[in-house]
C-alpha cells in the first residue's frame, strides 16, 4: 500500500492525497474503535498496573510520612556531630503519633534496611517514650542504644526525608550509599544481585542454543515429512505445550532425581557405578528448561522452513553444488528470520524462568525471578522487588532493542 | 409483561437466598499450612468445633506466605476469619498492622503460655523443633550429639540442610561449643558471624540443601544424605509410614506458631471465640496425638497422653540443651546475613 502510494503521488493533485485519507478517516477511526476494547484492557489490567508497580521501586515515603517534625528538625544538620536537642525533640514527638497510628515498625522496617539493627532501635524507644523523665532527650536517647549519638545514624534519617530514594534501584547493582550520599560499591558479601543477573543472562543463552540445537533439526524433518507424518510430529511438539508448566517440571524431578528414572537406567546398564547428582544442578536445570522451550523455538523455525520452496534445493544440486553447500548456501539463511525469532522467544521467555529453577535448580541455579519471589512474599520488601523487576524488564528491553539493531526487524517472522 | 415477571422472580430469588443465608450459621474460615500439619488440627481441633459451637468450619490452605494475608486484607475483602502462622510472619504482620489485636480476656489467662508465645497479635499453639536426623537402619555408628552433624571423619556422607540461614548459623555456633544462652550474642557480632560461617564451611562441599519440609525425610529415605536436619513432624510422620529415623535431642532449636486475626475479618468476636476453643487445653493437647508438636500452654501440655509426650519437643528430658529461636534477631539482621548466605552459596 505504501509502496504504490508513493509511486503514484508524484503524479496527483496534492489536494488528492489529503481528501482520500479524509475519505478513509471513518474507515481508520471504525477500526480504531473495534480494537479500543481490548487497548482499554491492556492498559488497565497489564501496562497500568506494572507501571504502577514499578514507581515502588523508587518510592520513599515512609521518614517524611512518620516524621515530618525530625524531617524539618534536620533540615539545618550539617551532618558532623550528634544533632541538638531540638532534634531528639522532634523524634520523640512524631514517634508518639507513630505508635498512636501503628507507624513506628513500618520506619523501622525501612531504616533497617540500610542499616541492620534500626528495627530494634526504633521499636525499643518507642516502647520507652513514656518512661523518659523531663529534661534533655538526647542523653536518654543515648542511654538506650548508644547508636543514636552517632551522626551515621542521623544522615541515614535525613538522607531518607526525600520522598524518592535511589536506595532500591542502586542495590539491586550491588551499590550503595556512604554516609555522605555518595555512591559506592557495597561490601563483597552483600554484593549479590549483578552475580545474580549474570547467571540468569547465562542460563538463558545455554537454553537458547540448546534448544537451537535440538529444535532446528526437528524442525527440518517436519517440514520434509509427507503430510500426515508431519501432522503428527508437529502433534508430539505441541503436546507438552498444552501440558502444564509446572506438571512437565515435576515430571523432570522424577527422572533427574537420585533415584530417579535416569539413574537406574544407567545403573542397570551398567554406564555407571554409582548414582549421578543430576537434581539440583545447572545440568538439570538446563536440560529441563530446554525441554519446556523447545516448542517456543521450533514453530517459528518450522513456519519459515515451510514457506522454501523444496525445488530450490534440487536446483542447486542440479547446478553442481555439493549436499552440505546447497544447505548452508541456499537454504539455511533463508530460515534465518525464523531462526532469529525462535532464539529471541526462547531467551526472553528463559531470563523469567521461576518455577523450573526452584524445583530442579540447586541454590547456585536460581535465577532472578526467585529472588523477585522472595522480596514479594516473605520479606514484604515491595521496594527490591520491584527494583529488581525494573532491572529485569531494562535487560530484556535492551537485549531486544540490541537483536533488532543485530538482526533488523523485518528478518523476524514469528510464525 | 415478561419483563415484570421475571423482575419478579429475580427478586423473590435474593430475598429467599438472603433469608436461608441468615438462618444457616455461617462457617468461620480458618486458614493453615496444609499437610500433614494440617491434618492434625482437624481431627483434633476442626471436627469438634462444630458440634461444641454449633458453626462448621471451612478450612483453607497456603504455603505461609505473608503477601497473600496482605493482598487480601489490602484489597478490602477479608474472607478469612483465623490464620496459622508461623513466628516471623506474626512479627512481621504484627508489626504491619495486619492483624486485629488480640483481646486475651476472650482466650485464658496468659500466664499459661510458655515465655514468648504470647503477643498482642497472636495466641501460641504449637512448639515444633529443627532437629537432627538419621536413619537407624544405614547407620552402624549413630549420632547422639549435634556436633555430629560436622564431624565428617566419624560420619563420613553428605549432610542435608534446610536452604536458610536461620538455623544453619545457629547449629554451627551451638557445635562450635558457643552456649544456647551466647548464641544470638555471638551472632550479633561481626566475628561471630564469621566464625558461624567458617564452621559450616568445614562440611560446606557435603551439603545438600533442602527448601520443603517434606524433603528432609525423603532425602534419608533415599539415602542421598548420612543425617540432615529436620522439622520433628516430619520426621515422626516418615517412621509412622514404617521409617526408622532417629532423632538427635541435642542443641534443637525451638519455635512456635500463632493464631491470628487478619485485620478487617467479618466478626472479629467469632473469631475470637473460635481461637478460645481451639487452644483450650484437651482440644490443644488433642493436636499431640496426631502430630508431635508440644502444646506451648502449660495447662494443655499437662492433659497429653505420656505416651504422646516423649515424642514433643517441650518434653523435659528433650529440652536440657534447646534453643529458642530469635525472630526478633532475624527481623533485624535477616536482610543483611540471607545476602551474605547468598554469596556464600554461590562461591
């Protein structure tokens, strides 16, 4: 359409083009409307919803909230010694409105985070406020947890009155910040996250190449099988598709484990003396989500397979190409758009692997989906979940924009 | 006219509907972790309720999980009266302000509770241990201390560890001969945690790690570990389906679960009245036949059968060398050490 548009516009009233799209206007607008509907349930159940999710991931509102008095109170703290009493004044006050209002764990949870401990520090004065005896704060505040003469403590507190913090994000790439606010690299044994994202690109590209190996052959059969042979290999590829995720990783339990199906087998065969560790592996973990993405790799491939011309190889044997070169030559980069599209699937869908990973993975096997699991549920810490969320969906954005940049849009044909 | 009339029917439908659902009682909805654990309550707990209170119980499952509490609480429908859970979460949800306060005039003195065990959220139940296990029939030589579980040339194999610092840290003070009493005090210092981590990695290569509950018993049935550590129930379960794992009473460490009240439940007072009935001692102490885990109320753990009793944890001749768990150490420092495990693991 866009092609004979341009051939044939050198050669009209300008004032032709603009009435045929007035013309077309309620054509577009029409279709417009019939796809409405289901944009309007995109945006409110998928895109909305996880923007909104994102914003936690730089969220702060828990200092300026619970402690608006302090947060103005160290407003002039120029963060060298222990701040005056004015401000132990200030703390006091909003930790009192805080207990009133079952606040004080929710800060104490979010200062914890920074600094181990301040969970305790914040309940126990808070459970103490009504024991102080009249005169100066600070020293009683001293008395109970010496911490709180530090001016480290402090800076944590002020740093924390601006309701955004980069504290989430810069943790989920092992960075943190020093007392002045500057960013630094966090201790070695607290720095997990970027090993973290490494193992999850890594497993992801052993699953892509994996099931590139397995899945390109397979496609090539089925696409030169008479029809009804095809029919049912392609059946025996969709089959595990329509099996549950979680059914096919159970099953793969049951074959890895020591005791395993494998393992006898083996045993009785006499391969092996003793029984192989193959749960709780990467070996494993691997082979199962190969087997679970194999299908995703192998209908794109098979699709563009199907659309070359079967003459085209015997054309280039007839002109005197070897069997091996007519294949690589001829027809092989033609299956490139499927190819492409195939490992893209693969990797994008494996960099999300969750259930795989937990069941069949050893603790050096999971991946950063495990982890986003974890902050979710049992920390409750919404912040680093969705920090790391961010830094998952960053990654995978990147890696597409990239492969398009590679590969160039138009040569991706997903079926 | 057909239009009326089906107004009509519509409308006599609500109201005949409306009217049944306020003369049946309405069941309460009581919330547990499934399972074996699950089922104990039931025959002992559940099936009684009824018939004493006059309202049935439906019951429902979950994994423990505190985001699920907080999703349904947030999304303004609570639809869960009373919910097991276990100690980290009454921290954690007590703190949060999810669940309703506890009117402990409603459920007995509670002077009867063991120290700990009771809160302003949460009404203890149940005390359960992580010990050590092994299976008689491999072992010719067997374990008998907890120092055991690192003593790779007495008891050469491979050794099964829930995938968790909270405990693991502990046992390897406790075998490295710090006192119950010093634990968390030596844990709360860099060196301490230090040389918690140096001590594991003395069987560090050995180590299977177990995340379930359920896959400590299998990991010894299969063989694929000399001892692990385990949850007491577990192991008691697996040798009444015809096991034969020992367990090691020493250096156990000990924790508890709670009934709580999700915050915005329907009837706050029925709820109340069902975690009244639910730890009054004979029904308590019932939980003992079907599931070793001690009743934490003093008065109930009297009324368990003595042949019940040696299996408990709280029993005293398991108790001498015990310890009790300190939610309140990993609430604070849980964060920072599960990092440190996670780098540890992966080295």
């Amino acid at each position: 359409m866009a092609d004979t548009m341009s051939l044939t516009a050198p050669y009209t009233d300008p004032g032709l083009g603009a009435a045929l799209r007035r013309a077309e206007r309620p054509n577009r607008l029409r279709a417009l409307a019939l796809a409405l509907p289901a944009l309007v349930f995109l945006l409110v159940t998928f895109a909305a919803p996880i923007g909104v999710f994102l914003t936690t991931a730089v969220r702060n509102p828990e200092v300026h909230e619970i402690l608006p008095q302090t947060t103005v109170a160290l407003e002039g703290w120029d963060g060298q010694a222990t701040p005056g009493e004015e401000v132990f004044a200030a703390l006091a006050a909003d930790l009192a409105r805080a207990r009133q209002n079952n606040t004080a764990a929710t800060l104490g949870k979010r200062l914890n985070y920074e600094s181990p401990g301040m969970r305790s520090r914040i309940m126990s004065v808070t459970r103490k406020l009504d024991g102080f005896a009249a005169g100066p704060l600070a020293p009683q505040f001293i008395a109970i947890d010496a911490a709180w003469g530090q001016p480290d403590l402090w800076a944590i507190i002020q740093r924390n009155a601006a309701p955004v913090t980069p504290y989430y994000l810069l943790t989920s790439v092992d960075l943190g910040q020093d007392a002045a606010g500057g960013i630094v690299r966090v201790a070695q044994d607290q720095a997990v996250f970027l090993d973290i994202l490494g193992r999850t690109l890594w497993i992801a590209g052993l699953v892509t190449v994996a099931t590139l190996l397995l899945g390109f052959p397979t496609a090539y059969v089925i696409s030169l099988a008479p029809a009804r042979i095809a029919g049912f290999l392609l059946l025996m590829v969709l089959l595990p598709l329509w099996t549950s995720l979680l059914v096919r990783t159970t099953a793969w339990v049951v074959l890895l484990q020591t005791d395993g199906v494998i393992n006898q087998v083996l045993l009785a065969l006499g391969l092996t003396s003793e029984k192989l560790q193959l749960m709780l592996t990467r070996f494993g973990t691997v082979t199962a989500m190969t087997h679970i993405q194999l299908p995703f790799t192998i209908l794109p491939i098979l699709s563009v397979m199907k659309t070359i011309p079967a003459g085209q190889l015997r054309a280039a044997r007839s002109l005197g190409a070897p069997a091996f070169s007519a294949f690589w030559r001829v027809y092989a980069p033609q299956t490139l758009p499927g190819v492409a599209a195939g490992c893209l699937m693969t990797f994008i869908l494996s960099l999300g692997y969750y259930i795989t990973p937990a069941l069949v993975g050893g603790p050096r096997d999971q991946m950063i989906s495990n982890f986003i699991a974890t902050y979710i549920n049992r920390d409750l810490n919404w912040g680093m979940a969705a920090a790391l969320a961010c830094l998952l969906l960053f990654m995978t954005l990147s890696i597409y924009l990239l492969f398009l940049r590679l590969v160039g849009a138009e040569r991706i044909k997903l079926g | 006219m057909f239009r009326k009339r089906m107004f009509l029917a519509a409308t006599t439908l609500a109201y005949g509907l409306a009217l049944g659902a306020a003369f049946a009682a309405e069941p309460i909805s009581v919330m547990s972790f499934g399972g074996a654990y699950q089922e104990a309550p039931r025959k002992a707990v559940f099936s009684a309720y009824p018939q004493a209170e006059g309202r049935p119980v439906s019951e429902q499952e979950y994994g423990g999980e505190i985001a699920k509490i907080k999703a349904m609480i947030d999304s303004g429908n609570t639809t869960i009266d009373v919910v097991d859970v276990d100690a980290p979460t009454l921290l954690q949800g007590c703190d949060e302000g999810i669940f309703e306060q506890i009117d402990w005039d409603k459920i007995g003195p509670k002077s009867e509770w063991l120290a700990g065990t009771t809160s302003d959220c949460g009404v203890g139940t149940i005390v359960y241990a992580t010990i050590l296990s092994f299976d008689e029939q491999k072992l010719a030589n067997k374990p008998t201390k907890l120092a055991d579980l690192f003593d790779l040339k007495t008891f050469p194999g491979k050794r099964g560890l829930w995938k968790n610092p909270a405990t693991n840290l502990e046992f390897a003070l406790l075998a490295d001969g710090v006192p119950p009493g010093e634990v968390y005090k030596t844990l709360a210092t860099p060196e301490g945690l230090d040389r918690a981590f140096a001590k594991l990695d003395t069987i560090k290569n050995e180590i299977v790690w177990w995340e379930a509950g359920a896959q400590a018993p299998q990991l010894l049935a299969s063989g694929e570990v000399t001892m692990t550590t385990a949850w007491n129930g577990r192991i008691f379960n697996a040798n009444k389906e015809g096991r034969t794992f020992g367990i090691v009473w020493d250096n156990q460490i000990l924790d508890s679960n709670y009934w709580v009240i999700p915050k915005g439940a329907k009837d706050v007072t029925a709820s109340l009245d069902f975690i009244h009935f639910a730890v009054e001692p004979k029904i308590l102490a019932g939980i003992a036949k079907y599931i070793p885990y001690g009743p934490v109320r003093s008065t109930a753990a009297a009324e368990v059968a003595p042949d019940d009793a040696k299996n408990l944890p709280t029993s005293p001749a398991n108790l001498t060398t015990s310890l009790t768990l300190d939610n309140g150490f990993w609430a604070d420092h849980g964060d920072e050490i599960r990092k440190r495990f996670t780098t540890w693991l992966s080295n």
